[in-house]
C-alpha cells in the first residue's frame, strides 16, 4: 500500500488502468495508419457518449476552458448579445470568455446553492434578443446540479444558441444532446471522461456549425478557429492523414481506450451508478453531520460534493489528516466560502468501494480532531442505503 494515494477531487480523478497503459504505448506518427484509425473512431464514440448523431466533435489538444474559449470564440462575434446562467465559479468564467470576445453578457445569478429560475431565464430571452445562452451543467465550485434540457428548449423556443459547459458531468450525467437540442455541449478529459488532462472535447450541432459559417467576421482566435479544426476532424473521421496541428498523441489513443470502457458500461447504467453512489455516499456524509452547500437532493451534482466543515472543525487540518491517510480531497473553490467547504469528486471509474474509503478516512480524522462522531456512523448509513437498492455496485 506504500504510496498508494485515492484521488478523490473532481479532476484530474482516478484513471483506470487500462487508460493508463494506453496512454504509456509508444507514441506513433499522428499520420500512422493505427492512429488514424483511433483518431476517427474517438470521434464516433464521443457521438454515442454525447447522444448526438448529427453532431460534430472536435478533439483538440488543451483544457476544459480552451473547449469553453473555443465555442465563444467560433459563435459569437463582437456586440452579439450572450445570457450566462451561472450557478457558481465556472458561469462566471464564461461570463469572463464572452466579454474577451466583446459580447454583451449578462449574467444570471443566484445565492450559493441555488439554481436560476426557468421564469427569469425565459423574460430574459423574451425582452432581449440574445445570440447565444450558456449554462454549466454541474458547478464543480459548488456541486450544483442544473437540469439543460427545459433550458435548451427556451433557447430553441427564442432562437437563441445554448452552450453547456459539461466538464464536470459529460460520461457521469444524463445527457442527450441532439435530444434536447443543445448546441454545444464541451467537457475536458481530466474528470468524468476518465483520460488524464490535456484534452478539449466538444460536439457542435448543424445549427451551430451554419451560425459558425454565416459568422460576418473571422474568428478571434486562431488556434480555436473551427476553419483550421474542423477538416481535420473530417479527415480523421474519413480516415485520411492530414495535419494542423500536431495532435497529442498518447492522449487521443487513452480517449479511444476510455471511450470503449465508458459504452461498455453503457451511458444508461454508468448514469445510474453516478447517481446511486453519490446519493448513497451523501447519506453517509450526513450521518457523520456534514451539511451540502446546494440546498436539495434534485440540484445536487452526481459528480461531486461539495459540503460544509462541521462547526468547529478546522478544514485545513482535516483535509491533511486525510492526506496523510492516502485520501486526497479538494478545498473549496468559491472565493467568498473557501475556507468553510470542501469537495469529494466522485466520478468516472468511482466505485462503492473508493467511497468506503472516503467515509471510513472522514470518520476517523473527524473523531481525532474532537468531533463527536462514532466511527462506523456514516459507513453504516452508506452501506444501508447501497443494500437498500439491492445492486451490486461495483
Ligand atoms: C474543471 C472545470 C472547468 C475547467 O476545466 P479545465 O480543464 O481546468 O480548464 C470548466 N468548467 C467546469 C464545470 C469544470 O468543472
């Protein structure tokens, strides 16, 4: 067990080792014919996985913010009116994206925990005509869950663009893309898609590729520009060599690995086990007193927690008592809460058993730092609750 550490913060997470080794093969030419081929088959699997056969996936090089930066850049022009719903840290990044672009942003927000009403959305796009709506499905700095779908059909309803930033919640939560008509919908490698950093991964819809080409203005910036990335999705895909830039080898064979494992599992079932798992790990978490940061079970994200250090607990002291457990969280990410939060990413290759882990490692560091918990109450409640379903969730 020396050096054995359990990665539990939403990204970079626990990669299965098969992704690993994947990512150790000898690095090819990116106009191998081996590579070819794995190029173009992660573009179609990122289909399956987004649900959006129509769609156009773009894999490119970068983080989950270039996948942001690029859907700005390639969609919005100068002046064009854009409405940021933001439930936490990421809407207002966006917020700071659009305006880099000179959008007119407006941004909706909501006290911490919450999520915007569908009523104050919908005035906006009545009295305003916006370009583009963006909205973040899962809030990594608070663990808010929002719901796209309603959100993206307002969008459709107004003829407004809607972007989802689903880097924390794209191969963990439910999402049917071309179902619920988003138009763009980007995640990075690092969290629920299980390939370590270094990937922006987004699928466009037609609609959004005809905004893109009838753009009056050429694209900001000229690393994100979909004119320089989209023939070369369409080589790959074609299976023809062709080059822009030089892909990250190594990352796109460990995409193509993870791709598989992710539809082998199926999206149906991997949803569900996202989802049991974490409202299971939250009983427990309860159980031992810890209080959530958003305000109900329906808008709490099946990717992450975010929960309050019990009152008087010393959060920077436990979060290291844990490390040194080999159990490695996240402090808080909201400027104005750091300090009275914390965050347990549990996404991807998560298993009852990680969660286990987490639970009996907060137990222990809580009853040394004086609290007054007894060891075993929040693994108890977790395992009633894993028992009570009656699954088998590995
Ligand atoms: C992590 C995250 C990002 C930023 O991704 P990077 O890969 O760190 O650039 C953006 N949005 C959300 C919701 C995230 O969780």
């Amino acid at each position: 067990m020396k050096g054995r550490k359990l990665l539990m913060i939403p990204g970079p997470i626990e990669f299965e080792p098969e992704v690993l080794h994947a990512m150790g093969r000898a690095t090819t030419s990116h106009v191998a014919p081996d590579f070819i081929e794995c190029f173009g088959k992660s573009i179609e699997l990122m289909r399956e996985v987004w649900r959006s056969p129509q769609g156009q996936p773009f894999i490119v090089a970068g983080t989950g913010t270039l996948a942001m930066d690029m859907a700005a850049a390639n969609l919005v022009e100068k002046d064009d009116r854009v409405l940021v719903i933001s439930t936490g840290y990421f809407g207002k990044r966006y917020k700071d994206i659009m305006d880099r672009y000179g959008a007119k942003t407006t941004i909706l927000e909501v006290p911490v925990g919450e999520v915007v009403d569908l009523d104050a959305i919908e005035n906006e796009l009545k009295n305003n005509s916006y370009k583009a709506l963006t909205l973040t499905h899962v809030d990594t700095s608070t663990g808010v869950l929002v719901d796209p779908e309603p959100i993206a059909k307002l969008a459709q309803k107004y003829n407004c663009l809607s972007i989802l930033d689903g880097v924390c919640s794209v191969a963990g939560e439910e999402i049917n893309q071309d179902d619920w008509g988003i138009d763009v919908v980007l995640t990075g490698s690092q969290k629920a898609i299980g390939v370590p950093p270094g990937l922006a991964l987004l699928v466009a819809s037609e609609k959004a590729m005809q905004v893109w080409n009838n753009r009056k203005t050429p694209v900001g910036s000229y690393y994100a520009d979909w004119s320089n990335w989209r023939p070369i999705m369409k080589a790959y895909e074609e299976r023809r060599p062709s080059y822009f830039g030089t892909p990250p080898v190594n990352l796109i064979v460990a995409l193509e690995t993870s791709l598989k494992i992710i539809l082998k599992e199926g999206m149906e079932v991997r949803v569900k086990r996202h989802h049991e798992l974490a409202k299971a790990f939250r009983i427990g978490l309860a159980a031992l007193q810890f209080e959530f940061l958003p305000e109900s079970n329906e808008i709490s994200a099946n990717t992450l927690t975010a929960a309050y250090y019990p009152k008087g607990v010393d959060g920077s002291a436990l979060l290291a008592k844990l490390s040194k457990d080999g159990v490695i969280l996240a402090g808080g990410l909201l400027p104005e809460l750091k300090t009275s939060y914390f965050r347990i990413g549990h996404m991807g290759s998560v298993s009852s058993n990680d969660l286990i882990v987490v639970l009996s490692s907060l137990e222990r560091a809580l009853i040394e730092l004086g609290h007054p918990v007894k060891a075993g109450e929040g693994l108890q409640a977790f395992q009633s609750e894993l028992l009570t379903k009656n699954l088998a969730i590995v």
